[in-house]
C-alpha cells in the first residue's frame, strides 16, 4: 500500500519529460501480459496460478530479461520484483546483470496498516500482509544494504516530494555520483548513450574472440555485433 507503481509512473514520466528513455516495466503486469499473449511463459504461468501455486522466481526472471532486452536502451525502472533475497540472485543469474539502485519507499506498518483497510482489507488481513513483507523483504534489504545500493525514500511525504528525492538518487547514479562515486563528464556522457550495455572483447588474431562472444551471446542472450560482419551486411 506504499504507492510504488504510482511512484514507479511518475518517476518514468519525469524522465520522458527531460528527454531520457525509460521503461517502467511493472512485474504482476507482465506476467498478465504473457497470460493473455498465450506464449510458452504465458501457459506455464496460467496452469500454475490455476492451480493456486507461486510463479517460480526463475520464470518471472525469464519474463522480465524478454522485457529488458525488447526496452530501448535507457533506464529500466521494474516495479515489484524481486521479493526476496533468493529472487534476487534467480534474476541476476538469469539476466546477467545486476541492478545499480533500489528505492525503498519506507512507510510505518501503522501507515501500511492503514492504508489497506482504506483498500478493503479487514484489519487481520492488513496485518498479516504487512507481516509477510516483512519477513520476506528482510533478507532482500540487508543484501541491498550490503551492496550499498540501498536508498529510502520516505512513504509519509506528499508524493510530489517522494517524486523528487526519487529522481534526484536517480539522476546521482547515471552520473555516478551514489554513495560518494564520481566520474568524468566523459564517462557520464557514455553511461547515458550507451545505457552501460555496451561490452568490448579484443584480442590478438586468432585468441578466440568470436567464439567467446558467441557463447556469452548464448548464455546471457545479449548482441553479439562483429566488425568484419556487421561491414559485410
């Protein structure tokens, strides 16, 4: 009851407006989205809710690296994903990418509490919600924190306010400035081109390198782009 997609929304609006790309991938839609589209994912995903089981963290991984790699290069803001710690390492095994900042909007349980009977909960209901997130996100904030990638952001203010802290830690981390880190304009001015996505593999004639860059395509289903290639098409 936090408001994180309508934060998430904003926050991706704000960029638009400044002329950046970004994409607000939201996780309970996506799935729908591959429910509806009938694709292999979709299936799985139908017969196990059908069912009344939990979408497997490595197949919401699945769904969400299909999402990031179709997005534009830019910034990619995934909204209510990953739930735990465990999820966590799933989606970066799966993606092979790890992310570079996490929002926690910190609302008080009461706060929590009280918003979702507002919603329709029965005060049992709110509480044993909030009692599940907390013991599922536990885990998942201490290895945020670890990673120093951690930021809150306070749930009690006016969303306009949540809004600014929000993209202002976002803003610090495409520039590289987050937790005390610089860098050159240069360097800034590469980060927002190339979204950091961008990989160079060299090597004498004949090291390997076409079929280092084949198998890492393979494994983390990224572009491999090769020179000699690419002037011959």
């Amino acid at each position: 009851a936090a408001g994180r997609s309508e934060l998430c929304e904003k926050l991706c609006g704000s960029l638009r407006e400044s002329g950046r790309t970004c994409q607000h991938l939201n996780h309970p839609a996506l799935l729908k989205a591959e429910v509806a589209a009938e694709t292999e994912a979709g299936l799985e995903i139908a017969s196990l809710t059908g069912q009344g089981k939990i979408v497997p963290a490595a197949l919401s991984a699945r769904v969400i690296k299909s999402s990031v790699l179709a997005s534009p290069l830019g910034v990619c803001i995934l909204d209510g994903y990953p739930p735990s710690e465990a999820a966590l390492k799933t989606m970066a095994d799966e993606i092979g990418h790890a992310p570079r900042l996490a929002l926690l909007i910190d609302l008080p349980e009461d706060a929590a509490k009280a918003k979702l009977i507002a919603a329709g909960h029965d005060e049992e209901s709110a509480q044993q919600r909030c009692m599940l997130f907390k013991a599922q996100s536990k885990g998942l904030i201490d290895e945020l924190e670890r990673r120093s990638i951690l930021h809150k952001v306070d749930g009690t203010k006016p969303l306009a306010e949540q809004l600014g802290a929000a993209r202002a830690l976002l803003d610090s981390v495409t520039r590289g400035t987050v937790s005390g880190g610089s860098s050159s304009s240069a360097a800034a001015e590469s980060s927002n081109a190339l979204g950091e996505r961008v990989v160079l593999v060299m090597g004498a004639p004949g090291a390997g390198k076409a079929t280092q860059c084949a198998k890492l395509a393979a494994k983390y289903g990224c572009a491999h782009l090769q020179l000699e290639q690419l002037m011959r098409s």
